[in-house]
C-alpha cells in the first residue's frame, strides 16, 4: 500500500540541528518522498495536530525477557544475573518464548520504537516475532563458550539457521558473543573471522560492571576492550553495549575502530552498575546509540523513557547543565542508530528515498502541551504514550492506537499462562 501522509508536522534535519515543518510526505514502495509518485494509487492518512518523526531504534534489546519484568528487582548485579535470572532461564521453553517476544514488540510499537538490535537464546522466537509484528530488526543468537567447532557450535548453527529461515528486508543478523566472562578470547577471535566472512555485524556486552573489568583483568591481564582488540573483534566497527567502565586507552580504541557503543542508562543505574560518561565518549568522535536492555534490568523498553534519563543523568553527573542536548538525544536515537548498522542516510531520517520507519506522537497530548519547543519535549516531555500510528518499511503497525499486525488480547493470554507456568 502506497500513502500520502498528508498535514502533519514533520521532523527534519540539518547539520545536527532538528526543526519542524507542515509539508506531506509520500510512502511508495516502502520508500519516503517529498514528490508525488507518477502513477498508482495511495491512500489518505490525515495527521493534522501530530508530529511525524523517524520511528526510533532501540539499540539493545533482550525481547524474550519480558516475561521477567519485575521479578529480580533491587539486588545486585551479581545475584540478578547468576542466582535469579540465569536459574529461570535455563528452565524455559522455546514455544513460550514466541509470546514473550511478542508482548515485547507490543510495548515497542505502542512507545514509539520501529526498529531493535535483539540477544536472544531461544531459536526463531524472536525472529518470529519481528516477523508477524512487522517490525524492522537485527538478530543476535546469544553466543558462549571457548570454541565455534566444540561447545559453541550448536548456538552458532542456530544462528545460521536463522539467518537462512528469516533473512528480509526487514530482518537482518550479528554474530552475538555474549560477554567476554561467558565466552573466552578464542571464541571472539573465531566469531570476528566468521562474522567478516560472513558480512555480519557483530555485537557484545562490554564492561558493564566493575567486577567484569576486574576478572578480565585477572584472567587475560588486559581490559575487555583489549581483549576485543586484540581478538579482532572491533575490526570494522561493532556493537558495544553498555561501556560503563572505560579507561582512556579503551575508549579511544573505540573509537579508531569506528565500533558503537550503545548506552543503557536505566539498566546500569538499576543495577548499580554506574553511569556511562556518555557526553565524554560523544565528545571524542565515538557513535554512541541509546538501548534498554532488557525488561528484567529496566522493566520497560521504552526509547522516550530512556532518552530523558540519558540526558538529565548526564547533566546530573557532570554538574553541566549543557551536556547532551535534545538535539544529540534524538540523534542518538534515529541518525546514530543507523550509522551503526550501515543503514546511513536510509534509516532514522526523513529524507527523500528513506525507508518509512515513522510515528506519529499525538501534539494535544498533554504532555506536550503547550508546543513551546517540539523538538526539547521530545527529549525531555514525551513518555511514548503520545504515539498514535507507527509505520516500518511502509506498513502500518499502529494507526489510531490500534495494533494491526498483532492480536494483543491473545498474547496477553499466552502471557499469563507462562507467567503461571514459570513463576507460581
């Protein structure tokens, strides 16, 4: 289906600084434009009184770990993820993770997010999910142990059966180490030879914790960023999600890499991880994108959300009321985005040729009201409940706050069987 988005007040870009414009914009083939198409028909969506923006990006998600949304709640990193999460985990079943998969896309879309770099351990089910919700999104099995042919081999083949089954336009795929205390120098070597081979993209956990940086340190005398150096691992740039703790030295090899780093603010300050010096990182030239993680350390994965933490805790942190501005925010959480996954100029703008990946926020929302400055209430107003209609790929997945791709009374049903089945 062809549109003609037609009255709305459309979020545009020059040099790094947002601005607003009433003009309409066309969808063809998937495709954004400023021109009507030559021939065809398209259909009328009338956004008078919204905002058209770029969908966001959420740069880390765990979509399955939905069905944990506070269940491990104010304990440490440590026993969150060894004594309370990883023990549930191990017990889960495949089937059941479509669902929570599922409720994860649901919370997306309703929030304003069009496109998600997914971990995730249980084959197809996320893959599944982005499917069926329409969403645009990159897949990562989650990869551990010492070495691709022995015991990584079988998360790895079903990685590549993914990538076969579900490949598209709209569905592409890392290679997804999971963290250098779960799979050793070895294993990333191997997997940074495999992803070039491949053309893959490559993404990680990478100095969450002070405790991760320590152990690194003791076993391989040498930061995580080293290691993933040394390895080859940023080679072509990566996806590094968190960097909490960096030296000087780590972070400036990140940046000659060109890898990204993804910042999940309300995760590491909920588990008492820290605060990313993410104004510092920007300031040296380094591709700094916005994540959530997953439900289980944020409860929520809601871009909005994590954009306004982003900003006020690094204001808070560096005392300087002008760091991170809602310009760079934005960026942070359309234009950057893409860059980290070679979708530059395609993905997180509206321009000519683009790929439709749009919302629209509702601007009579009395969080946004009155419109004093558009572009400040995105960063620093919206909650995500002003999202209205979400399109990717030229698809409505959303239009007047109704699913259209998803039954979400079945999924919530699905959901309150497993939660019964795992939690009870």
């Amino acid at each position: 289906m062809n549109y003609l988005i037609k009255g709305g007040l459309v979020l545009l870009c020059d040099n790094g600084r947002y601005y607003t414009e009433e003009k309409d914009l066309y969808v063809t083939g998937g495709r954004l434009s400023f021109l009507p198409p030559k021939e065809g028909e398209y259909e009328i969506i009338y956004a008078a009184g919204q905002l058209v923006m770029p969908g966001l990006v959420n740069m880390h998600t765990h979509a399955y770990m939905s069905i944990f949304r506070n269940y491990a709640d104010d304990v440490s990193f440590d026993e969150w993820l060894f004594q309370r999460i990883m023990p549930v985990e191990d017990t889960l079943e495949r089937e059941d993770m479509l669902w929570t998969n599922l409720l994860s896309c649901i919370e997306m879309i309703q929030t304003g997010t069009t496109c998600f770099v997914d971990m995730h351990m249980f084959e197809g089910s996320s893959c599944q999910a982005a499917a069926e919700s329409g969403l645009r999104a990159v897949i990562g099995r989650g990869l551990v142990g010492s070495d691709l042919n022995g015991d990584g081999r079988e998360r790895l083949e079903q990685a590549l059966r993914e990538r076969e089954k579900y490949g598209s336009d709209m569905i592409s795929f890392a290679l997804a180490p999971h963290a250098i205390y779960s799979c050793n120098d070895n294993m990333y070597r191997q997997i940074s030879e495999l992803a070039a081979e491949l053309g893959l993209l490559k993404e990680t956990h990478l100095s969450e914790s002070i405790g991760e940086v320590e152990n690194a340190k003791g076993k391989y005398g040498r930061s995580p960023v080293e290691i993933m150096a040394d390895t080859g691992f940023l080679e072509g740039g990566a996806i590094l999600a968190h960097c909490v703790h960096l030296s000087d030295s780590d972070a400036e090899q990140i940046r000659r890499s060109g890898s990204t780093i993804v910042t999940n603010p309300a995760s590491n300050a909920k588990l008492g991880n820290g605060i990313a010096p993410v104004a510092k990182y920007l300031g040296m030239g380094i591709n700094v994108c916005i994540g959530t993680d997953g439900v289980s350390s944020n409860n929520t994965l809601n871009m909005f959300r994590e954009m306004a933490l982003l900003s006020l805790m690094q204001k808070g942190a560096s005392a300087d009321c002008t760091v991170l501005s809602a310009d760079q925010v934005i960026a942070m959480a359309t234009v950057n985005a893409a860059k980290a996954l070679g979708l530059e100029g395609r993905l997180g703008v509206i321009a000519e040729g683009a790929e439709a990946d749009l919302i629209f926020l509702d601007l009579n929302a009395s969080s946004l009201f009155p419109n004093n400055n558009v572009v400040s209430s995105l960063c620093y107003s919206a909650n995500g409940s002003e999202v209205v209609s979400v399109m990717a790929g030229g698809k409505l997945l959303m239009k007047n706050r109704e699913l259209l791709t998803i039954d979400r009374e079945r999924v919530y049903s699905e959901v309150r069987r497993i939660q019964k089945k795992y939690f009870s």
